[in-house]
C-alpha cells in the first residue's frame, strides 16, 4: 500500500440484482488510486456509473466485487469500518439544497456533526469552520435555509458535509443549475477547502470547464468502465474519443483545435483561458 | 411585421401577500413575435422561472396583463386555447414523463384534448419522428439519457400541436451530448417547422443561438437585444450575476496579447477566425 494514496478502488464491480452487464449505472472492474489531497475529476455519460461509483466510497453500495480502501482501510473489513468510512468519505449528492431541512442554516451545518455524538463546543466550532470554509457570510446562519439564494442554498449544503470534517469529499455536480456568478463561487469554495484543509477532493461533473479549471487528475467513465484516466492535458488531448462517449472538450479546447485547422501553430493542449494567453504570447 | 404571440405588458407577480415579500416580477413588458426564438437568462432568483410559468397562465400577475395570442391569462374560460398554444418543458427530466411507455406519454396531451385515436398515432409518431425518438417509442423512459427524457417532453409538447415551447433550464441536469441534442432539436424545431421557443438558460453560449436575448434580475428586465448587443455589454451581465460566453469571454482575455481582437465575437468559429486574423496582423506590423 502507498501512504499517499487515499482512495483506492481494486477492480469494483458493481451490477444491480436483476441488471444485466449491460445495463446503466454498473461498473466492471474499475481499478483507481487518487492520492492524498488531489482533485480527481469524474466525468462520463449519463448512467456511466458515476454516482454508483462514488457510492461505494462510504458503503452506501457494497461491491458484487472488488474491494474500496480508504486510508489504506479496507471499508468491508468489519462494521465498525463501515461507520468509520461514513465519517471519513463526506458524500454531497446532487441538487443538496432540496435536503436542507432545519429551521436555521446553523443547525442544518450542525446535523452530521450532532450525529457523530460531538461535544456542543466542537459542534460550534465546526459549523463556524464550515461556514467560513464554504464562504457563507456568519450572518446568514440564524437565518431560515428558505431566505438565502440558490447558490448560498447549495453552499449550505456542501458546509454541512464539510463540518463532518472527512478525509475526502466527494462532490456529485455541485454547479449543476448554478447561475455563471453561483458557479464561480463555486470554484472558489473548492479552492479554499483544498488550500485550508489540504483534504482530498473527488468532483463529478458534466461541466469540461469544471473539469478543466479545477481537477489534478480525470476519470473518464464509459459504460462502467475505467476508458481513460490522466491529467487533465493528457485526458483533453483525445477530444474524438471524448465526443464518441457523448463527452466533449472546454471551449478554449474546440478553438485552438479550429486554429490549428487553420494553419495556426499553436499547441494542442490548451485547455483554459490562461493557458490560451500563454500560447498566444508565446507566437508574438 | 409578425404578430406577437406572448406578451407582458407592466406585469408584476408576488408570490406572498402584497408588501411581505419582494415581487419576483415587477414591471414586466416584452413580447415575444410568433417563430421567434428568445432566450431569458438571469441569476438564480431573478424571476425567470417566474416569467416562464406566467406565459401558459401556471401563475397569473398581481398586477398587469399577459396575453397569448391577444387572449389574457388571468381569464379561466381562456386557459385551455392557451395552454394548446404554450408547452412546458421544465429543468428535471425525471419529474415531468407519467406514463410507463414512451409513445403513451406522448399522448397524454392529445388524449386529454380527446383528440380522435387515429389522429393521436399520427401525431405521436410524427412528434417523436421530429425529435428522433421514433425508434424509442416502445422503450420505458427509466432506461432513456436525461437528453433523450427531455426530448420526449418536447415530443409531448409538439403532439399537443402548441405554436410556442417555453424551456426552463431543460438543459441544466444533461451530460454534454444530452444538452447538444436538445438544442439541436429546438433550433431546428424553430427554423424548420416555425415554432416559437422561449429559453432559459445558465448556460450563455446556448443564447447566442436565439434572435433575441432577454436577461432579468431583480425582477425587472435588465438588458435586452440581439446576442451581439447584449454579448457586447461584459460590465452589464456581470452586475446581473452572468458571464459572456466563453469564446467572448477568451477573445476578451486575449485582448491584452492581441489588442486587434474584436469584441462581439460569440460562436467559436467566430472567435478562432478572430484570433487567426488578429495574428496575421500582428505578425504584419
């Protein structure tokens, strides 16, 4: 085992009982190590097997084979593993706004860790954690959930997973229905909860420019299985077989592609708008 | 001159009692023309969604009137022709397909016409033919993409034979080849068969296909225009909580390398075609 790897999938397979081989949402031996404090990207098709792959990381769905290591732990090994992955893999499903259900925002960031049968102090502490790390104002925590906007609804959310304080937080389309403003406070709050806490960050998304501005590493998901895995550059640079998943490429991508089409020499792998100034600066 | 099919004329809408809450509409006037393609965007909570449900008569204005083909909302006895007139199809393709086979929930909105059966097969198999679902008609929608799922609402929508599809963020939850093929469909719904099409979107470079772009915040409607126009005003959309596009947004950008860089550009054919001119001349001077 590697002490910098904190997520480590050895060939998962996962069908439902009356699911055939081939039917959506099954995986087929998807082996996987995302290292300590990395972003690792999940991307894929509809019913790739995304959201059933990140699943099994807290045990909500146990393996028909294979084995999931957490920390080096294999999270089958007992009950007591099962529980200590549910507090260890911090899981925030798509749309979590629609879950927020207490009367303040200060107490729904308090529900996981209540639960975890914390003292109240450390409770306090964490929601403050929390809040700040997700970039909620203190102001708004007496406040109702129903009062805050959609994109501080859905950074509410994040914060009470956040205040469980896991070793990996797993993110399921956190820009999804996100206005352009909502999604840049997005990629920030990921930014920060790297920065300040150093913890590992798994992020599915169907946003390539998600993909592109935040993620160390990208999972390509197709059918079930693992078709590509690599740095983002590495993962980019094969935008045909991307499109014949259904998948496709940033925008910067698709024109520099149009360029060189044009006979522009300019590289291949430009996948943000920074990049995109490097190369051009590079021709003058 | 074509007519125009929806309009708003001063509309405002509360969702509480008057005074106990800010108005998600205040003042509301467009109109959208008959075979027109506009796109509405705005920030989360700007009321957009608000728009869209008061086109059919789903909400009805506190104050003032919107009318769909000159017949006024806020009329019951007037609610059935408009609704005919004005389909829906809204963000999450799971909450809007009933029926357990494909081609039955396309006939849901005929059957509720009580359309004649023989009419309601030819409309069913030429809606699903239009949106390329024909070969689909028999499969359960659980085991459909979220692409294909809203493709067979629009299905639903054109078998109630409307004029006008309103989109409210129907691409928001779809993997990239979901989102271009749901446009692709209502781009050539409204090139082809002229059927009017509302959109709302996040997504920016899904409005830079509309004739028309219409941005609200706070209500109100904050810019309107041609995509060019609107495109044009980078300040104005980021104090409504949106972006330009993104091949606006990179020729933008590169404008402090390649000060020739012209702004309004909008596709990213348009904007490669910009940056291989600008190189040229720079490599000119």
């Amino acid at each position: 085992m590697n002490a910098s790897v904190s997520v480590e999938l050895q060939e998962l397979c996962f069908r439902y009982p009356h699911g055939g081989k081939d039917a959506p949402h099954t995986l087929e031996g998807v082996t996987l190590a995302v290292e300590r404090g990395s972003l690792l990207a999940i991307i894929g098709h509809t019913g790739s097997g995304k959201s059933t792959l990140v699943q099994h990381l807290n045990a909500l769905l146990k393996p028909s084979a294979g084995t999931v290591l957490i920390e080096g732990k294999n999270i089958h090994e007992n009950k007591h593993a099962i529980r200590e992955a549910r507090f260890r893999v911090g899981l925030c499903f798509q749309y979590p706004e629609y879950q927020l259900f207490e009367e303040t925002v200060e107490k729904d960031i308090a529900y996981g860790p209540k639960n975890m049968e914390l003292p109240a102090g450390e409770i306090a502490a964490r929601v403050h954690r929390a809040a700040g790390l997700v970039g909620l104002d203190a102001a708004l925590l007496p406040k109702s959930p129903l009062e805050l906007s959609g994109g501080e609804k859905r950074r509410a959310a994040v914060a009470g997973v956040v205040a469980m304080e896991p070793q990996v937080l797993v993110l399921d389309e956190p820009t999804a229905g996100l206005d352009p403003h909502g999604r840049g406070q997005m990629h920030a709050m990921i930014r920060r909860f790297r920065r300040e806490t150093g913890r590992t960050v798994l992020l599915i998304s169907h946003s390539m420019e998600d993909v592109a501005a935040l993620a160390d590493r990208v999972l390509v998901l197709d059918r079930g299985h693992a078709a590509m895995h690599g740095t983002p550059a590495q993962v980019f640079a094969r935008a045909a077989e991307l499109e014949a998943m259904g998948l496709s490429v940033p925008p910067v991508t698709r024109i520099f592609r149009l360029l060189r089409e044009k006979g522009v020499n300019v590289p291949a792998e430009v996948f943000t708008v920074a990049q995109a100034e490097e190369a051009i600066r590079g021709l003058l | 001159m074509p007519s125009p099919l929806i309009t708003f004329d001063n509309v405002s809408f509360h969702y509480a009692v008057e005074g106990e809450s800010s108005p998600a509409a205040r003042a509301l006037s467009f109109a959208v023309e008959q075979g027109a393609f506009v796109a509405l965007l705005g920030r989360n909570g700007s009321g957009k969604s608000t728009a869209a449900k008061l086109c059919n008569g789903l909400l009805t204005p506190t104050a003032g009137q919107v009318r769909v083909g000159g017949l006024d909302t806020s009329l019951e006895e007037n609610l059935f022709e408009i609704r005919r007139r004005v389909g829906m199809v809204f963000q999450n393709p799971d909450n809007q397909i009933i029926a357990a086979i494909v081609e039955d929930d396309v006939a849901f909105g005929p059957e509720n016409l009580c359309v004649a059966p023989e009419e309601i097969r030819r409309r069913v198999d030429a809606a699903l033919a239009e949106v390329g679902m024909l070969e689909h008609r028999l499969a359960e929608p659980h085991k459909l993409s979220g692409g294909q799922k809203q493709r067979v609402a629009i299905a639903g929508v054109l078998a109630m034979q409307n004029d006008c599809i309103v989109l409210d963020e129907a691409t928001a939850m779809l993997d990239p080849r979901g989102r271009h093929d749901v446009m692709d469909t209502v781009l050539r719904l409204n090139r082809e068969r002229g059927i009017t099409v509302l959109l709302i979107t996040h997504f920016m470079e899904e409005a830079t296909q509309a004739d028309r772009v219409l941005v609200m915040d706070g209500g109100s409607l904050a810019l309107q225009g041609t995509p060019a126009e609107v495109f044009a005003q980078p300040e104005a959309l980021r104090a409504a909580g949106l972006e330009l596009p993104a091949p606006a947004r990179l020729a933008e950008a590169l404008r402090s390398v390649l000060p020739s860089l012209p702004s309004g550009v909008l596709t990213e054919e348009q904007c490669a075609e910009a940056i291989a001119a600008a190189l040229r001349k720079g490599a000119g001077a």
